[in-house]
C-alpha cells in the first residue's frame, strides 16, 4: 500500500530524519509533536491558540470521547473536527491505554476489553473491531490499532501472551478498517522490554500491513536507559519509507532522544499537564512558577522565547494567576509551553534540513544542564 510519509532528508549521523505525513486533512511536518486534546479539546487552548502555536495534528482520546459525549453525538456533528472546530489532521488512540490504566476496572479476554466507565461504572466493551468503527465514526486521519499493554516489570510469559493477542487483535483491527474514508490506520509494537519480542511483535505488524507503525509500552515506569534501548532497537527493525511514532514519550530530551533514533512522531500530556501545575519548560531549564521568588520579578518566563504569553506578560503576574487559581494561569502557561515544544521541534527539524542534527543534540544538552 501507498505509504504517507514522504522523506525529505536522512541524517548522515544517526538515524533521524526530516520528512512529512500526508493525512485527508492535510500535511503535517515531521519530526513533529502532537499536542494531547483528550476530551475534544487541548485544556485551555481555544483552535486559534494552537494554530498560533503552529500545532499541526493534535491528539485525541478515544476512551474518554466514547463514553462521553459518545459516538453518536459526534456522529451528528459530522465527526471530531466539525464537533471541535479543528480543521487540521487528528490522531486517535484506540483506548487500549486508558482501559490498560483502569487495571481493576478492565478485563481483557481474546474478544476484546471489558471495562467499567470511570464516570457512571456502567459496564462496556471494546474489541478490535468497535475500537476501529468508533475511531471511524470520530472521523481521526490517523487511527489506532486497539492494543493490549504490558506492565513494567513483565516477566516474558506474561509480556508474550499480551503481545500476540495484540497481533490477534491488530489483524482484526486491519479486517475491519475501511480503507475508502481516507483514514489512516497505525499498528502498535508491544513486547515490554523484551527484545526478542519487539521484534516478533513487528515482524507480525509487517505481515498484515500498516500505514504507520508505533512503539507502546514505553514510558511506563522503566528507566530512561532501558526505554531508549528499546526504542532504539525496536525502529530500526520499523520499515523506513513509514511514519514511526512512540506513543506517549516524552520530556524534551525523550524527544531529542526518539528523533536521534528515528522517530518522527511523539504525544505527550507532560507540556500541557505540567503548563497547569504551573511547571514551565524554558530555554534554559524549568521553572516552578508559584516560587517566592517571582513575586516581584518582571521579567518573561523565558527571555529567549516568541510566544504570546512571554511577549505579553511577567513572572509576577503568572504566579499571581497561579496563585490566585485563575483560569488564564493553565491558558497562559499552557500557550508558553506547548510552543516551548513547538519550537524544539521545529528547532530539530531545521537541523535535520542542513544534517547538522548531532551539532543540535550537543548544543541542546549543554543549555539543558
Ligand atoms: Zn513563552
């Protein structure tokens, strides 16, 4: 099949590249960041927000959009787009992970997860098949093949029977896809931290055929080392002329580590989460905003930074929001860090355009230290 991606540039120095991902609502440039927008909408960030940020495809979760407002009230507006007013291209998850999350909620068998809604406890049912219509009917340019997760640490009996029922599960996912909407449909590589297992997992996805191939179970409490390993591992057995995408990495050095190893795509809650908790990212390292120490501080958050919220307003002023519990804290600090990692990002990829990307990596840990 016709791959999406279309690569502009391979590093000469590792195995990062520059490339673009052609979607039914356009094109979006990789490496790239998609901003997580889990119940229709990205906290705090109107549309026009993220546009100005420069958000080219944005994250939304299925789980969460299927048991409220549910599909058919999507389904009335037309799919997710029209219904969030968001006219650039959308991800969907399959709900795998937020199922996975609810642990004594969830209970897996070869047809599918049967859960618990995290609302109301009323009991419901995703097998691979209702995870495929559901993401059809939201209308998402890419979907998410319904996946089973693996805890860390998994002993490999445990970590092969949940990667093979994910293989199960991806092929019937494949059977149930209607190619003729013009969405995208994603497998996702499980194993845990097993090699062998990563590769199988792979190996299996390759045989059914995807448009885009992602890494899951990563992130979730192993060490840094051992997640960089493994993903280094894992897309180097990824077919090249696809999108490879790790699903729910990271901090910015987790982005300039994946990118290093040749992943064009990344999702995280951390700018977003951490923007709310008054945690912000700068060009020289965190800040905590609610510290005693920008109360009379006049300066931006970050005096190298563009955004709107840094050319407008003081340290003093966003602790004070912070403080006084403002509803413009999350919208400001969520604005300076979402393009705290829209810059990186596009930092990155102009580095990949003149394949001077190790040169980046250096420059970027030694302002990060
Ligand atoms: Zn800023």
């Amino acid at each position: 099949m016709a791959s999406p991606f279309t690569l502009h540039r391979q590093s000469s120095q590792c195995a990062a590249r520059r490339g673009e991902v052609t979607t039914s609502h356009g094109v979006f440039q990789t490496p790239v960041f998609m901003p997580v927008g889990t119940q229709a909408t990205v906290k705090g960030m109107t549309p026009a927000d993220l546009k100005n940020i420069g958000a080219e495809i944005i994250l939304g979760n299925t789980y969460h959009l299927y048991i409220r407002p549910g599909c058919e009230l999507i389904k009335e507006f037309g799919g997710l787009h029209n219904f969030m007013a968001w006219d650039r291209p959308i991800l969907t998850d399959s709900g795998g992970f937020q199922i996975f999350s609810l642990r004594e909620l969830a209970r897996i068998s070869e047809e599918g997860a049967a859960f618990k809604s995290h609302l109301d406890g009323s009991a419901l049912f995703l097998s691979p098949e209702d995870a495929v219509e559901v993401q059809e009917t939201l209308g998402s340019d890419i979907m998410m093949c319904l996946d089973t997760c693996i805890p860390y640490p998994a002993d490999l009996n445990e970590a092969r029977q949940a990667t093979d029922l994910t293989a199960r599960w991806a092929k019937r996912c494949r059977a149930a896809h209607h190619r003729d909407k013009g969405q995208l449909l994603f497998g996702i590589v499980q194993g845990g931290m097993h090699k062998e297992l990563r590769a199988q997992a792979t190996e299996q996805l390759l045989e059914i055929g995807f448009d885009g191939y992602a890494m899951g179970g990563l992130s979730v409490g192993e060490p840094k080392d051992l997640m960089l390993d493994i993903t280094e591992y894992t897309a180097a057995l990824m077919p090249r002329d696809y999108p490879v995408y790790l699903m729910g990495v990271g901090t910015p050095a987790d982005l300039v580590e994946g990118v290093w190893r040749g992943v064009d795509m990344f999702d995280c809650v951390m700018p977003t989460r951490n923007a709310r908790n008054g945690m912000l990212f700068t060009s020289t390292g965190k800040v905590v905003i609610k510290n005693a120490r920008y109360q009379r501080d006049q300066r931006p958050v970050d005096e190298n930074c563009t955004c709107y919220t840094c050319r407008n307003f003081s340290r003093a002023y966003l602790r004070h929001l912070y403080m006084a519990h403002e509803i413009l804290a999350a919208t400001l600090n969520t604005i300076h860090n979402l393009h705290y990692y829209a810059g990186l990002m596009a930092g990155i990829r102009k580095a990949l355009e003149e394949d001077r990307y190790e040169e980046f990596r250096r420059e970027f840990y030694t302002k990060n230290q």
